[in-house]
C-alpha cells in the first residue's frame, strides 16, 4: 500500500545496468526503460508493510561507471545496516520532504579508489508517506566534474506524478554559502546550506512547488559571488504515458477518471483536472501482490484527501476506518478492460496523517457482508537513531 512516488520493485528482481555519472544521474537511470520496468519503480515500493528495496549507485573506483546494487529487506535498523557498508565520514542531516511529509537522511561518505586519492560519496535514505524507503550513494565529485563546486543528488522534485511540493538535495564544496532555485520568471527560491559537523563537504536542499517551473540552481560563497550553476531538466513524464490508452476512460467518484495502458505493464492511471496522480498495476501475476509475491485484496492509494484503487473482483463496498473511529465508504466499478479487478475512488475527510496513524480497509460483497479487511499498521518516520522496522542485507555490486 502506497501513496505513489519514487518506486522500486523492479529493481529486487531485475539489474538495472551500468549508468554514466551525472548530476542527474538518478533520475535519468530510474527512468531507464524496460530494464527496470519503471512502472513498478514509480508506483509499488511500500507495497508490502516492513519490506524496503535499496538501490545504490556504486561509484567508488572513481571511474565513471558503476553499478546500481539492491537487496531485499526485513526487520532491523535501515540506517544503522547501510551506514554499516557506507560509514558516515561526520555527522547525518535529516530534513523534512513536502512531497511525502517524510524525512530524507543524508550524509557523507568516504571511499578510497586504486590510485590512493579520496574520493567522497553522498548517500541518502527516503521515505515514502505509505512507509516504504530507499537508499541510494554516488560519488561527488562525479568522475569529470572536479572542477565544479555543487552537485545534485536527487529530489521528489523529479518523481512522477508530481506533487504540489517537491524538494531537491546534493552536497557542495565549503566555499559554497547560500543556495538558490531560479524559477523560470527568474523568481529566486532560497534554499538551505547544512554544515554537519565533521563532515568534509556541506549538503544543500531547496523546497518549492512544482508549478514555479525551476529551470536552475545557483549556488553562491559568503560574498554574494555566484560560483556554481546546475541546470534543471523538466521532471520526466513517462514516455508510455503519451501512448494512446486502452479502451475507454473510466470516471470516478471523486472527480478522479480512470485510463488503461498496456506498455510495458498493464497498469490504471489515474487523473484529476488534467494531472495523473496515481496508478495500480493491473499486469497478471502482479495484480494485488506485495513486493514479497504475497496476494492482497486491495491495492490502495490515499492522496491529499482523495482515495483510489482497485480491490478483488468479489468486493462491491469499501469502507476506510481511521483510527479514531471515523470512516469512508467507496462503491467498486469493474474494470472495463477485462474485469481483472474491481476499482473504486471517493474522497474522505481527516485531519491527521493515516499513514502514521494507522488504518483499516474492509471490504463487503454485494449482499453487504464483509469478505475481508486489511490493517494498515502506522508507519514510522526513517531517523538516523531510529529507523523504521527495516533493515538492509548487503547489497552486492552487479547483481
């Protein structure tokens, strides 16, 4: 059970490959094609409560190539396993992420390459609101880029779909004083410089909404003197998006509507007012199954009071039970395009955040007697001291 964004499943079952490194280079390899079946990336990590894919981009020969390793997770401590591979060279920033009301860990970490000389790495752990995580390290400087004073890591700025708020993150050299997004009405966006202790490079983050239209970073010293500039590249849409869909559309309650697409997953995508918010899988051995292969009746999103999804073909009724007693109520529709499942919106009221709260799905027949439920159990906030109920089993580089 998610709430859609930067999403991996793939990657447990499948090699991502070698990638160039680049400022962008996280973005650009999780939209890779058919290798890492990017569906699945974008919309299924948290499927499965306490299970988390890593990816790590292994750079640490100080060539300019490397690998992306994953592993499979379980109980434990996700920070103190990963940190346990990549040690924090200083102290770890946490911040907070608009997009997901999660926080990102971030710090930096030392390798040495074959020719004797450092060359550090910038690691971070993400949240998702439905619980799900993902870690991932490149090397900063990136292999030809010495010269430069900033790099980008990674942000939800890039997911998609977007949210209303996303943030953007990388570390920088000391001369670095302040940072800036530059909207493309030249509008200036202040971020933030993080000086943890101990640490060899600072790291830096800028929130803004995603309508501003950011094309650039631009980071300045202590005298106002601009001494690096990151261009921004447009947040990628997935290009089987631009597909003509299957079948007809689907309108939903909750002013949502409801389309098909086929390539390279059956997968519904759902939208509001001309923006996709979500999707499900609908692919046959996917359908309602966690990251484990374990089956499930339902397959939920929530979305800034919206909920949507699809559920077992047998279920005519939903019922969302929060944890102080309240409730929603959602009529399934059969998917036109096969009947492979039973799809269902509404909207709901309430003012906490069900994700850490916990909740309840239930779900009734058409004579209204209940056929299943399924507890959500209230999701912890990743802290370097602290982490969720997960934990890391060494991921081996090239597999």
């Amino acid at each position: 059970m998610n709430d859609l964004e930067e999403r991996l499943r793939a990657a447990l079952d499948a090699r991502a490959g070698t990638y160039t490194v680049s400022p962008d280079a996280y973005r650009k390899v999780r939209s890779r094609g058919r290798r890492v079946r990017r569906w699945q990336w974008l919309a299924l990590l948290p499927v499965a409560a306490g299970v988390t894919a890593v990816a790590v981009f292994l750079t640490v020969s100080g060539g300019a190539e490397g690998d992306i390793a994953t592993g499979t997770v379980e109980k434990g401590n996700l920070y103190r396993r990963v940190t346990a591979t990549y040690p924090p060279v200083g102290e770890p920033v946490t911040v907070d992420d608009p997009a997901e009301n999660r926080p990102v860990i971030m710090w930096i970490t030392g390798k040495t390459n074959p020719a004797d000389s450092t060359r550090y790495g910038l690691c971070a752990i993400t949240q998702q609101a439905s619980g799900g995580a993902t870690s991932f390290c490149t090397n900063v400087p990136q292999a030809g880029r010495d010269s430069e004073q900033a790099w980008y890591l990674n942000g939800s700025d890039s997911t998609w779909p977007r949210r209303r708020l996303g943030l953007s993150y990388g570390a920088a050299r000391d001369v670095v004083a302040k940072v800036e997004a530059i909207a493309k009405d030249g509008t200036r966006i202040p971020g933030t410089v993080h000086r943890p202790g101990g640490a060899p490079l600072v790291m830096w983050t800028v929130a803004f909404p995603s309508s501003a239209g950011v094309t650039r970073f631009e980071f300045s010293d202590s005298g106002g003197k601009v001494v690096q500039r990151l261009k921004r590249d447009e947040p990628m849409t997935d290009p089987d998006v631009a597909k003509p869909p299957i079948g007809p559309a689907l309108d939903m309650a909750g002013g949502l509507t409801a389309r098909l697409y086929a390539n390279p997953d059956r997968t519904v995508v759902w939208s509001r007012g001309g923006d996709d918010i979500g999707l499900n899988l609908l692919e046959p051995g996917q359908l309602l199954a966690d990251l484990a292969g374990k089956k499930r009746p339902v397959d939920l999103r929530l979305h800034e009071g919206l909920w949507y999804g699809v559920a077992r073909t047998d279920t005519a009724r939903i019922s969302l039970v929060f944890k102080d007693g309240t409730s929603a109520d959602a009529g399934t529709v059969p998917d036109p395009w096969g009947g492979a499942a039973a799809l269902f919106s509404g909207t709901y009221r309430h003012p906490g955040d069900a994700y850490l709260e916990g909740f309840r799905l239930v779900g009734y027949d058409a004579a209204g007697v209940e056929i299943w439920h399924d507890d959500v159990p209230a999701v912890t906030p990743i802290r370097p001291d602290s982490s969720p109920e997960e934990t890391l089993r060494p991921p081996v580089p090239g597999n």
